[in-house]
C-alpha cells in the first residue's frame, strides 16, 4: 500500500541524509544555499545518480520514470523536494541576481507549525 502518491514506502532518514550530502550540505538541519552552479561545479550529478539508484525502489514504478530517468539540475531539487517533504522539511527558492545573470538559489528549511499559522491567519475569507 504507497503511503502517498509518490512512494510505495518511506526512505530511510540515512538515505536521505546522502541525498542531501551530495550537494555539500551536511544535514537535515544545514540551512547553507545552493544552486545550479554548484550542482554543475561540485560533479553532483555523478553522486546523485548514485543515491537515485537506491531511491528506485521507493517510489512507485510509474513515478520512477518521470522522476529518476535522464537526471537534469531541476530533476534533482525536485527529488529532493518529495523527499524532505517526508520529514517536514522543504526546500525555499529566490531568484538573485549575479553579474547579471539571474539564477535560483535553494535553501532547505524545516517546516513547523508558525509557517502553517501564518498560512492560516493571512486568509480572510468574507460572505457578503
């Protein structure tokens, strides 16, 4: 039975901490900013392709195709994304600006309980 639309089981935290390692962060609670360049500079896509493998048996087999197949920069945030999201983190995204080329910059947070009460309390909602 797949715990949501994703995964067929949870992955092990340890695993999930490799994911996480291959972009220089060192764990969970590692809030350091990344990004494409260094994806492309630190040869992370070698060492994630490595912890994707062990991924595949985790998610459902028609996810596995869109997800872990022909692995690109945003394949990869995205992966991470659905991953942290199973330990109530999740990864945060600006656009900046450097010598005049915009790139996105990534930083993983944890998700707690004043993020969601500010969701709550910025909706006004009216019936007239």
């Amino acid at each position: 039975m797949p715990i949501n639309q994703l995964f067929i089981k949870k992955p092990e935290r340890e695993l999930v901490e490799k994911l996480i390692n291959t972009y220089g962060l060192t764990s969970f609670e590692d809030e350091t900013v990344f990004s494409k360049r260094k994806f492309e500079k630190n040869d992370t896509k070698e060492k994630f392709e490595a912890v994707v493998e062990e991924l595949r048996e985790f998610y459902l087999p028609c996810k596995r195709k869109i997800y872990l197949d022909n692995i690109t920069h945003k394949k990869a945030v995205t992966i991470m994304r659905q991953c942290l999201r199973l330990y109530n983190f999740y990864i945060r995204s600006k656009e900046k600006y450097f010598n005049g080329d915009k790139i996105i910059i990534y930083q993983m947070k944890p998700i707690n309980e004043d993020k969601k009460k500010k969701e709550l309390e910025d909706c006004i909602i009216s019936f007239d």
